[in-house]
C-alpha cells in the first residue's frame, strides 16, 4: 500500500513539475542554451579542455607503458616458478 502512495505521490510531483516547466517556454530555453553556449565557446575553456584531452591522453599512455612492463615482470616470475 505504501509503495503505491508513494508511486502515486511521485507521479503527481513528475507530472506538475513537468507541467509548470513547460511553462517556461522557449524562451527561457534559448536563454539556457545561449549561456551555455558562450560558455562552451569561451576561448579558456577551449583551452582548457584541448589539456584536458592532452593530459587524458599522456596519463593513457603511460599507463599502458606501466601495465606491460607489470605484465612482463608477471610473465618472467611465472615462468621461472614453472621451470
């Protein structure tokens, strides 16, 4: 019984949330997506996201470089236990 009120209850909230944000209309959407946007385009973020990418990129890089050598260090103890 509780998870039915509770369902309607949420349903109820969705619904007039929706409703009432609907009201808002575009223009309060265009208003969003321009702030974004700009945002978005800032020249500092443009360049912080271009290091962003560089340094995803090298930390990658150098983690693979970390794994093989671990994976060949593996590969050697293993293979002196079974000789």
């Amino acid at each position: 019984m509780k998870n039915k009120v509770a369902f309607v209850f949420v349903s109820l909230v969705a619904f007039l949330a929706y409703t009432l944000g609907a009201k808002a209309g575009k223009a309060r959407y265009k208003e969003i997506s321009s702030a974004v946007s700009s945002f978005w385009n800032d020249p500092k973020v443009k360049k912080a996201r271009k290091r962003a990418v560089a340094d995803a990129k090298k930390a990658t890089q150098e983690a693979a470089k970390t794994a093989e050598k671990a994976a060949k260090k593996a590969a050697k103890r293993a293979q002196k236990r079974l000789s």
